[in-house]
C-alpha cells in the first residue's frame, strides 16, 4: 500500500444477517481528501450526523443505491504512532 492513499476495505455483512443487495468495493482516496482524508491527516476523530452538510464529504463514493447519512471516522495508527 503506498503512504499517501488511504484503502477502505469492502463492507462485509455478518453471516447471520439476511442477504443484501449493496456490496462495497475497494475505495482509494489521497490522503487528506474527504472526511476519512482530513481524519488520516489530523489524526482527530468525527462524528458526523449529516454528511450533506459536511463541506469535506464527497458524495461521488456513493453509489446509485446507497447514500451515505452518517459517518464515524477514527484514525487507525500502528504501534509506533503512525
């Protein structure tokens, strides 16, 4: 993975959960763009009740089927801090 993009992995259902028709790809952003950007890049969490009014939030990752309300987004870090 290269430094400056961020990887969200595929959204996966629990296997007791009913079937769904919305899978998530792959997604890859440079870092400091978007909310998951911003919160890679300043290493403070959000908590986002209304993306819509969010100016960081890019709707271009949701597809013709789902649209994102909410969001929670906490930087993951290694054991060294980074």
């Amino acid at each position: 993975m290269h430094a400056n993009i961020l990887h969200s992995l595929p959204s996966l259902r629990p296997l007791n959960a009913p079937p769904c028709s919305f899978v998530r790809p792959e997604i890859r952003m440079p870092m400091g763009s978007g909310i998951a950007g911003r919160v890679a890049l300043t290493g403070e969490h959000a908590v986002i009740y209304d993306v819509r009014e969010e100016p960081d939030f890019n709707a271009d990752y949701d597809s013709g089927t789902f649209k994102t309300k909410s969001m929670i987004c906490v930087p993951v870090k290694d054991v060294e801090g980074r």
